[in-house]
C-alpha cells in the first residue's frame, strides 16, 4: 500500500523487529544533502522558469524531495539540476548509490528506490518492479539547453534567437537557449531543430555541419541518448565587429599608411583577447600540475575529508576547462582560484590529521 506523508512521523519495521519513527522531513533532508555532495550537483531547485532554474538553499532542500514507503523500504524521488559539461548518466549513478548509503547509514532505514529526475543544468520508462529497476529521468529542457549551448560552443555562432522584429534578432542569454530550441523525444532517440545567428563572413554550409556535430557530440556525451537528427535553422547573419573596425579605414588609395593603421586596429582586437587566453592557459597548466601532485599526497593519505574536499577542487577544475573552452576567461581564472583554495585545503586536512596521530 503507497503512503506518503508530510510533516509526521514515518513508522518502519527494521528487520521485523524493531520500529523506528523518523520524521519524513528528516529522511527527505538528508537525501538532498547527499545529493548536493556528489561533483556535477549544482543543488536542488525550488523550480523551472523559462529553463532558468531556482536553486533551494541547503537548509531547504527537502522541500522538492518524495519520500514514499512500501513494503518497509523507501522510494525517494531527487530533482536535481545539473553543471553543464558533466555525465548525466554518470553524475545521476553517482546521486543514487549517495543518496541509498546515506540513508542507510545514518539513518538505520533499508531504501528500496532512488529515483532522480533532472531538472536543470547550470553553467560556472515507464517503470517496471520498482524493486528491480531504477528510473534515469531527463527533462527535455535539459537537452534543449545542452544542444543549444554546444551550438554556441561553435566559433561563428553569434547566438540562438529567440524570434526577430522587423529584421532585428532578439538573442537569447545562454540560460534561456532552451526557449528556441525545440526536441522530439522517442524511444532514447532524439531529434533536434537549433535557430542560430552567424557571422555573415564564415562558410555556412561547414559552420551548419560544425554545429550539428557539436550538439551531437554533447547530447550523447552527456546523457544516454541517441541524436538521430539535427536541424539547424540560419535565421540571419551578422557582420563580425573586426570587420565593423577594418570597414573605417578609408579604401580610396592604398597606402604605407592605410597598412598600418590596419595592423594597429587588429592588434587592437586581438591582442587583449589572446593576453586573456594566455594566462589562463599557463593558470590551467599550473593548476594541472599543483592538482596532480595533491592527488598523491591526499591518496596516500587515505583521509576522507581531504579526499572529499579534493574532489570538489577537481570539480572546479572541470568547470575552469570549460569556461575557457566557452572563452569566458574571467570566470575560469575564478574557477581557477577556487580550485587552488580547495585544495590547498585538502593538504591542510592530511596535515592536521597527521599531528593528531
């Protein structure tokens, strides 16, 4: 018989012998906790507007989790929202067997099914004996942002439109690619139709090819999907700021002068951009390094609160590659100061458990 209760008390048999009364809030509170401690967990949301999700505070995150009782087990149903770039399958596998060990470990109760429904990513079947079989859900909303991101991960995408007025393309913020995006989903086959806006001096037939391959590679990396089709609409073209820049310089007769002043706007353009990039490069390349001789210090130790804050210094890690694969180099090097942070906190941990000793 399915219960589900608010705000009283669960009563369970544990063995057949002892009954524990726990609070449903308690058992719904520590699985989203448990959720929040695996790497990819952005947190738990309050709720979707427009593919911009709310996220709970710590302090609130049982709110959206379900907890039922049958036959003396629980079934436990987790929304979560996601980082962008991380394995859904992977990250979900990960929430499960952490939300299941939580609960039966401190707790004292036998956890029958962990469902995990993702709602969300961020950016930084039909059920059979629910006793045999563990539901993966995806959203559609997740895969429209995934395959609108990647299409913007394309060099020669200026953006995903979310309608155009009198000739004038109203371009969507990353968050909300979704909202243009449209996804038909059957059988873990999906099919995707992506409106984009281009730079009106890049090859559209290998820029269109370059996209679809993009959403493809990041729909199937990143869920257990199959893209079996990409659409990719061009609803208009744009004209390039360098070449917004060069147009200035005066055609008429071309002279020593003429050059120059070309040489001087591109330097212009992309010296401060490159600057960015190379010192994220040589940030990123440090940070591999100082990461990987932690990991040894830290293995070696076998702590596991320096391991779990290492973890978490891995995870900014990712996320930093990311960014600066999206050339958003501010907030990799951010990503990258908080990775160096956590793990030198990881090696404070191995330090002060050794003096204990």
């Amino acid at each position: 018989m399915k219960a589900i209760f608010h705000s009283i008390l669960l009563v369970l048999s544990i063995s057949g012998q002892i009954e524990a009364k726990i609070a449903e809030d308690v058992i719904s509170t520590t699985a989203g906790l448990a959720a929040l401690e695996v790497s990819g967990v952005a947190g738990i949301p309050s709720e979707v507007i427009t593919g911009v999700s709310k996220l709970l505070p710590k302090s609130q995150v049982g709110k959206r989790v379900k907890v039922e009782v049958k036959d003396d087990r629980l079934i436990i149903d987790v929304p979560v929202v996601i980082y962008y770039g991380f394995s859904i399958p992977t990250v979900v596998e990960r929430i499960k067997m952490r939300v299941k060990d939580k609960i039966e470990h401190e707790l004292g109760l036998e956890v029958g099914l962990v469902n995990v429904l993702v709602e969300g990513i961020q950016i930084l079947q039909g059920r059979k004996k629910e006793e045999e079989m563990e539901m993966l859900k995806i959203s559609p909303e997740v895969i429209s942002t995934i395959a609108g991101v990647a299409a913007l991960e394309v060099e020669g995408v200026v953006g995903i439109p979310e309608e155009i007025i009198a000739g004038v393309p109203k371009i969507l913020e990353r968050p909300q690619v979704s909202k243009a995006v449209h996804i038909e989903i059957e059988d873990k086959k999906v099919e995707v139709k992506v409106p984009v806006i281009v730079f009106e001096d890049m090859d559209i037939k290998e820029l269109v090819k370059e996209i679809q391959d993009s959403i493809k590679k990041r729909i199937e990396q990143l869920t257990d999907l199959e893209v079996s089709k990409v659409s990719v609409e061009v609803k208009g073209v744009q004209v390039s700021f360098r070449k917004k820049e060069e147009e200035r310089i005066p055609l008429k007769e071309i002279k020593k002068e003429d050059v120059v002043e070309k040489e001087i706007i591109q330097e212009r353009i992309e010296k401060p951009q490159m600057l960015e990039l190379l010192e994220v490069e040589k940030e990123m390349e440090d940070l591999k390094g100082f990461l990987s001789r932690v990991k040894k210090v830290v293995e070696k130790s076998g702590i596991d609160p320096a391991k779990e804050t290492f973890r978490k210094a891995d995870m900014f890690f990712e996320m930093a590659q990311q960014a600066m694969n999206q050339k958003d180099y501010n907030l990799s090097l951010k990503f990258i100061k908080r990775a160096k942070g956590l793990a030198l906190q990881a090696i404070k941990i191995t330090e002060l458990k050794e003096l204990e000793n």
